[in-house]
C-alpha cells in the first residue's frame, strides 16, 4: 500500500511540476508570430514589388494579437500621401492595403 501512494504522490508531483514548466515558458517564435523585424522587411518587399519604388519607412506596430500595421510615406512634392499595410504575423499574408491621401498643412501665426 505504501508503494501505491508514494507512486502516486510522485506521479502527481510529476505532472504539477509539468504544468508549472509550460506555463512559466516564453512563447515560442511560432507562437507570438513574427516580430517587428519581420513585419518591416516582409512589408517593404511587398510596397517595393507594388510599384512604389520611393515608399519611405514610417513605423510598424502590431495592432491585434496577429495583425502588424507598417506605414509609408509616399510623398510626392506639394502632397501628403500614405500607405498603410497590415499583415498576418501568423501566416505571414497580407489582410489589408490602405492608400490615404491627405493635405499639407503648416502654421501660420496671427499677428496681434
């Protein structure tokens, strides 16, 4: 009887002990998907194979869990455009392409 609860007591230790390890483990690569790095070169590849040879680098966040959003200038002169791609860091695929088109502004002080 003695053997049965010390196999026991053992075997329960075992699979605590399992637990606690997978648990306090850092996410594997897999798992968190791709990082910043990734997401800039995978993105700048598609922006430069889209014909926007003059995109300029503006910033890269993840914005969901998966989801990374890289941002770039295309600024021709006198206008401010941008373009904004969002990838799946998970399966590495492009969900989302947005152009945004907006105006130049600079500050003009009053005189008083």
């Amino acid at each position: 009887m003695r053997r049965v609860i010390l196999l026991l007591g053992v075997l329960t230790g075992c699979a605590t002990g399992a637990e606690r390890m997978n648990l306090d483990r850092p996410p594997s690569s897999a798992e968190l998907g791709m990082g910043y790095d990734d997401a800039v070169a995978l993105s700048s590849d598609y922006v430069a194979h889209q014909g926007y040879p003059d995109a300029e680098f503006l910033a890269a966040e993840r914005v969901a869990p998966n989801i990374w959003c890289v941002r770039f200038g295309l600024s021709p002169r006198g206008s401010q455009h941008r373009l904004d791609v969002y990838f799946d860091g998970q399966r590495r695929v492009l969900v989302r392409k947005q152009e945004i088109h907006g105006l130049s502004a600079s500050w003009i002080p009053q005189g008083g």
